[in-house]
C-alpha cells in the first residue's frame, strides 16, 4: 500500500467517525473501545460548547462599534447573567448524572420521567428570575458598580436578557438531558439553529437594517433571545417525536414530588459550585470596574476570546461526565475512570495548543474588537496570562466533570468554595489594591486559583470515594 493510499484511507476513516458523531446513532457507550466511545460522544459536546462562545463573541462583535460604554454593559450584563447560568447549569448536572446513570441501567422510562421533572423545574426558575430581572435592571447595573453612561445605555440590554431566561434554562436542561443519554448531537443542532439566528439577527436589531427597528445594544439582547427560544423550541419538537435513547412523551411530565426532591438533592451541589464560583467573578469585575469603563470593556473582551478555548474544553468534560455516569450506572467504574484520564490526555494538548495561540497573539486578538490604548493594553494582558493558565485549567476541569457525572456534585463546590472564594478573591483584592497592580493582579489571581483547583482535585480524585455515590 502507497503513502498516498494510506493517508487516503485515513482521511475516509476520519470523515466517517466525524459524521458518525454527528448523527443520531445507536453505540452503547458502556460497552467497546474507550477512545472510539468518548470521540463519538466528545466531538458534537465539544463543538456545542463552542456555540455557546460564539453567542457571546458574535454580539461583542457588534456591540463594540458602539463604543466602550456599550461593551461595558455587555460584560457587567453577562457578569449577572452568570448567576443565570450557574443555576441553569447546575441543575443541568444533576439531569446529566441522573439520566446518564438510568440509561447504563438501561431503565429508558425513568431516564423521560427525570426529564419531565427537570421541565417543571425550569418553569419555575424562569418566571422568578424573570419578572425580578426585568423590573429591577437598571438597579442590578448600577450594584455591579456600573457608571451611570453604561446604565442608560444598557439596562434594555439586561432586562430582555433576564427577562428571556427562559431560553436560557431550557436551553440548559433540556440539553443536558439528551447528553446524558448520549444524544449529543441532538444539543449541538439546537445550538447551531440558536446561533444562526442570533449571527443574522443581531446587526439587524442594534443598527436598525431594512425594517428592523434600531435598538443598539438592546437589539443584541433582543436577537440572542430570539435565537435560543427557537432552538429551545427544536428540542421540545426532537424529545416529543423522536425516537432517540431518550423516549421523552408528555405523560412523563407528571409531577413526583419524590424525584424533583432527588433532582434537587443531587443538582443543589451543581448550583452551589456555580453560584460559588459565578459570585467570584462577578467580585472580580466589581474589582477591575473600580478602574474605569476601558479595563471592564478589555476584561469583557478577553473573556470571549478565553471562552473560545474554555468552553470546547468543558465539552470535553462534560463529555467525560456522562460516560462516567453511564459507566457506573452499568455497574462497570474502572470504565468510568479511563474515561477520565483519556479525557484528561487530550483535553491537556488542546490547552496548551490553545494557550499558546493567545499568548502570541493577544495583541491582534484585542485589535480586532478595539483600537483604545487602555483597552488594547489591559486585554493583551489578560489574555497572555490566562493563556499562560491554559494547562493549570486542562486537569481540574475534565476531573470536576467526572465528579459531577458521578453525581458527587458536593466535592467539586467544596473545591469551588476554597479556591475562588478563600484563595482567588482575597489574594485578587491583595494584588489589585495593596499591592497596586490594578486589574493585572486580578488576572494573575485566577490562575493561581486554578492551579490550586487542580491540584486538589487530582488528590481526591485517586481517592476513588466517587464511584461509590449513589444517584
């Protein structure tokens, strides 16, 4: 066989596995090779989590041409929409596990109840947080320390996007479900449909083209919600006419009280390490808003840039997370901890290959969006710092992941707990203020936290208390 013949043939073989993983398929991901197992599973969560990085950088990316109070109001804004998301996420986590365990027992009709149960939740959720953030904006900006100019400009931005959280959540839950039985690709196309939406709606609505009305910053928000609520509704269409692993029909949307105080139970953990760590930064931007609009906007840029890598790389781990839960659900946890270190090995190349393109290229990255002195300096730190913690991240977050899949969430908010609050704000406030480094040693403080993070995580994770939990 040529060299060309054999590169050939593997390209065939790569194409296939890619599209394989991209379509709806049958593989027992408790049974056959580890590696073929957590590819099929990783490619689709890997490129969903990059369509949650685009949402935020495609509206920075408009945003920025109104100016920096603008993109202040976006990064003060996705600062409190964080508090949104740790919720929607945590309780994803417990979904994820708990599906993800009752699909290794091949128990299908409890894995739809558990999903059923999530929806009543999320109703809930979504109507609180709802009516408070669209009512009380305004106040919630001027808390986070915002000036007023960023106020007026934004708070339309912040009420519709709380307003919509709705989209937000469902998009969260339901999506969680299906990766924890494995349907990965099912989340990534609501995400891609979420995202076209958003890419051809968002210039419509801030600047006002054909018929649109002109918004501004508004209109981003206007446009973002849109787009989630369509795809939220693709995947209420997929679950109530599909026959994926998950046999989702309306009578599983009966209420038992007993499993939404399960869900609750082994979700309360997720919310807490998100809360936990979504109050961190959001400390952390009220650290760096005490030196004005141009560091805030350079944070809030070099924070979409960071997703990029960040974001794919929880894919990954959240990739891990429902193997892990199928495994031990299939009564098999030596499977569950390969997974773990295969996902670990990789996610570690894609960090350092990650963190080693924004060190080089942080400037240019930072140019793109804006051409302010200020904005350009404190982004191009940030983003040669962050880059610098690419690897110290690699490790902790693919093993936090295997926590939450075992549906041990409470270790990882203990982690959460030490790290960013008793470690990462003390010692930014220390770096910034005391010893005068401003929002550079807010930077470094959060690398220093995930070293941290890592480190203990790794110890308890060979302690393997974790295959031992119940879900």
């Amino acid at each position: 066989m040529t060299y060309e013949t054999e590169n050939r043939n593997l390209l065939q073989r790569t194409s296939a596995f890619l599209r394989e993983s991209l379509h709806e398929n049958e593989t027992d991901f408790t049974i056959g090779p580890i590696g073929r197992s957590l590819g099929l599973l990783a490619i689709p969560m890997v490129l969903e989590m990059s369509m949650e990085a685009v949402f935020a950088l495609v509206d920075i990316i408009f945003v920025s041409r109104l100016g920096t109070n603008a993109v202040a109001a976006v990064g003060i804004t996705e600062a409190l929409i964080t508090i949104l998301y740790a919720i929607a996420i945590g309780l994803g986590m417990g979904v994820t596990a708990m599906v993800s365990r009752r699909i290794g027992e091949k128990n299908v009709e409890a894995a739809a109840q558990v999903t059923g149960q999530a929806i009543w939740i999320g109703l809930v959720i979504s109507i609180a947080i709802g009516i408070f953030g669209a009512i009380y904006a305004a106040d919630l900006l001027l808390l986070m320390g915002a000036q007023p100019g960023v106020i007026a400009e934004g708070k339309g931005f912040t009420a519709i996007l709380l307003g919509g959280s709705a989209s937000i959540v469902y998009l969260f839950l339901l999506n969680a479900a299906l990766r924890g039985a494995g349907d990965a690709p099912i989340a990534l196309r609501s995400l891609v449909i979420a995202n076209g939406l958003n890419i051809a709606l968002d210039p419509c609505f801030i600047f006002g083209l054909g018929p649109f009305p002109e918004l501004g910053v508004t209109g981003a928000a206007v446009a973002t919600t849109i787009g989630r609520s369509i795809g939220v509704v693709y995947l209420f269409w997929y679950l109530t006419t599909s026959r994926g692993r998950l046999r989702f029909e309306f009578k599983h949307c009966k209420l038992v009280p007993a499993l939404i105080r399960r869900m609750l139970y082994v979700s309360i953990g997720g919310v807490g390490q998100f809360l936990i760590g979504t109050a961190s930064w959001i400390i952390l931007m009220r650290i760096v808003a005490r030196y004005g609009s141009a560091p805030v906007a350079a944070f809030t840029i070099a924070l979409r840039m960071i997703e990029f890598a960040i974001l794919p790389a929880w894919g990954l781990g959240n990739a891990a997370a429902t193997l892990v839960g199928q495994s031990l659900g299939a009564g098999k946890p030596e499977r569950a901890e390969a997974f773990v270190w295969r996902a670990t090995r990789y996610n570690l190349v894609f960090m350092v290959a990650s963190g080693a393109i924004l060190i080089t290229m942080a400037t240019t990255l930072v140019a793109l969006f804006s051409d302010d002195s200020e904005i350009l300096y404190y982004g191009t730190a940030c983003l040669k710092i962050m880059g610098l913690g690419y690897p110290l991240w690699a490790v902790g977050m693919i093993i936090v992941q295997a926590f939450n899949g075992a549906g041990d969430t409470r270790t990882p908010t203990a982690l959460n707990f030490v790290c960013f609050w008793l470690i990462e704000i003390p010692l930014a406030w220390w770096l910034a203020e005391p010893l005068g480094h401003g929002p550079i040693g807010v930077f470094w403080a959060i690398i220093i936290a995930e070293l941290a993070l890592s480190i203990f995580a790794l110890k308890i994770f060979r302690s393997g208390r974790w295959k031992l939990q119940v879900v």
